[in-house]
C-alpha cells in the first residue's frame, strides 16, 4: 500500500556512539546539542514516522543532555509544539525558567521555537508527538504556561491521551498510512481538547487571543500556505492581512525574537533539512527540494544552508545516508514498560 499524501515509511536509526546520536537526533528533531556524563556506556536507538505535519518518535536510550539553545532555535523556527510522554526511566524538561521531572507516564509539552533542555536517565524511553502549534488553537500566553509542567500520568489528560498515543507509537510500522494520519490527528485534537479544559478557560476566553497574538497566528498560517512561493516576503504577508510592515516585524520579532525575512529564510532551510535527511526523497535534486521551498537559486541556497547548519547540503544528505547505514545493523536493547502501559503492535 502507497503512503498518504504527507507520510512516511518508519524510519528506525541506533548508535553506541554519543556524537553520532547527537547529530542524527538533530537531523530528525530539529538543531541541538546532545552529551552524556557516560559516554562510553552510551546506546540510543530512535524509531521514527512522519503523518502529515505530525510526527511520532519512539526513542530509547541510556542517560543523556539535551539542549536548544535560543539562538539555535532562532536559526531554525519549526513553530512546533512537542509533546513528551516518559515510558520508562526519569526525564527531567526545562524551559521558560521552569523545570518538570517526569516519572513513568507523565506528560509535559515543550515549543520548538525557544530555549529547552532535557535530562534523561540511565535506560529511559519516551514517546514524543511533534505537530504544529496552531493545531494546540493556544494564545501565546497559555502556551507558556503549558510549557515545562508536569502532566500526572494518572490525571485526566493522560487517562485520556495515553491509549492512542501508544497505540500510535506500538504501530508505527506497521499501521496503514491512511490510518496512522487520523490517528495521528484524532490523538492531537484529543490533546487540545484536555488541554483547554485542564487550563480551565472557556472556549470564549481561547477564542479571543490578543491582537498580537492573532496578527502573528495569522501570518505564520500564510507563509506556512505560501511557503514554496519564491515571492514570498514580509510585504506580501503584510499585505495579504491589511497590515503595515512596520506593525508586522514589531509584533513577530516580539514572539520569535527575529523579523519575519528571518523567519521564512530559517523555515524553508529548515524544511530542506529535514527532506535532505529522509532517504524517501533521495530522488530528488537537491535544487528540486531546495525549489519546493522557494529557493530559486543553488548557490545562493547553498550558501545558506551552510551557514545556517555547518556543511553544504551535499555534505549533510551523503553524512546522514552514511549515518543511516551505520546505524542499521544496531538492535538497542529493549526497555520495558509497566504492565499497565505495554504497548502492542
């Protein structure tokens, strides 16, 4: 059976080495930075499946540090909320000054586009579903609050989410595509409904960001819709929401902390990165997938994409081919989950 529009087959990587992890969570998440304290006792295995604009990871792994830095983040907006469910081991979130540890079936979500670091311990696993904010319907203040803040595993939202969160994940290479895109959508509109009523706002109050917040919601929406448009610039948004220009940077550089040429350059180089890594666009050019963002020029989105990640686009996509294939041949070992949270194929 052929993919669904915006699929993938699973993808599943491993590696004994901490280096090579780093740079292969990198490549499939976004750009950070990952050390252990062990090194030498380090294994790290990530399956992994693209569903949509939703992803699912099932990573496993012995203990290690994660860190997003903002000025990586800024670099690299992917405006997207993570939500991190702990299968087994202790995992420690941090962001916006505030700190979630999180137990065997807890929850916490994180957002792609500001500073987060994550402390795993010694043989832990996690679930992560990775899809863009607006599917959350969220104001910007509410998404802060949400950030870095322990979801009880035996609460209402986990009650609820846990069965099609692991579903997903325990599927994930073998369920459909059809049927792993709503399963995908149904457990992430599952989550924005227990969301909005464990914050315990009205659906009014959710529905009545501040003008600022709705300006840049509204945008973000546009340029994601026009993306692959070479003629996309803060102007043409500006104009298409009967805004000044002026008023546009002010109010996205104060959500993202950079304008918004900054913004859509930093998109469309991120989105390149992730088709360069994927071996299922290996049929592509890399001036086709540099096309089917907006980038017109070769050079110039060479250029780019070697300044914005450290090595040209030719060198990235052989690397992680290579890294691939390395890490084929490496079965991590299992980590059970409780009883109650077994996950079936």
């Amino acid at each position: 059976m052929e993919d669904a529009p915006g699929t993938s087959a699973m993808e599943s990587i491993a590696t004994h080495e901490i280096e090579r992890f780093s740079q292969l969570v990198s490549d499939r998440f976004a750009p950070l930075t990952v050390g252990s304290n062990r090194p030498q006792r380090f294994h790290g295995a990530i399956r992994g499946r693209r569903l949509g604009d939703i992803e699912a990871f099932d990573v496993r792994a012995r203990q290690h540090e994660v860190e997003r830095p903002q000025a990586v983040a800024n670099r690299s907006p992917q405006s997207n909320f993570m939500l991190h469910l702990q299968l087994a081991g202790v995992g420690v979130i941090r962001q916006d000054g505030k700190e979630a540890t999180l137990q065997t079936g807890d929850l916490a979500f994180y957002d792609s586009d500001r500073a987060y670091s994550l402390s795993l311990d010694d043989e832990f696993r996690n679930a992560i579903l990775v899809f863009p904010k607006h599917l959350l319907t969220l104001p910007t203040e509410l998404s802060r609050e949400l950030v870095a803040t322990r979801i009880s595993g035996t609460g209402p939202i986990a009650g609820m989410v846990l069965p099609f969160l692991t579903q997903l994940i325990g599927a994930l290479a073998t369920i459909p595509a059809a049927s792993g895109l709503r399963l995908a959508r149904n457990t992430v509109d599952l989550v924005s409904t227990v969301v909005h009523a464990e914050l315990g706002r009205t659906d009014a109050s959710l529905a009545e960001p501040s003008r600022a917040e709705s300006l840049v919601d509204r945008a973000v929406n546009f340029i994601h819709d026009h993306i692959a448009d070479p003629e996309l610039s803060p102007d043409r948004v500006a104009a298409a929401l009967f805004v000044a220009v002026r008023t546009l940077h002010k109010h996205f550089s104060t959500e993202y902390r950079v304008g918004v040429a900054e913004w859509i350059r930093g998109r469309r180089l991120e989105l390149c990165r992730r088709e360069l890594a994927s071996p299922l666009q290996d049929y592509l050019p890399i001036a086709a997938v540099a096309a089917r963002y907006g980038f017109t020029s070769p050079p110039h989105f060479t250029r780019l994409f070697k300044a914005t990640f450290g090595e040209a686009p030719g060198e990235f996509r052989r690397r992680t081919r290579v890294e691939q294939e390395r890490a084929g041949g490496f079965d991590a070992p299992a980590v059970p989950l409780p009883v109650t949270q077994q996950i079936h194929p």
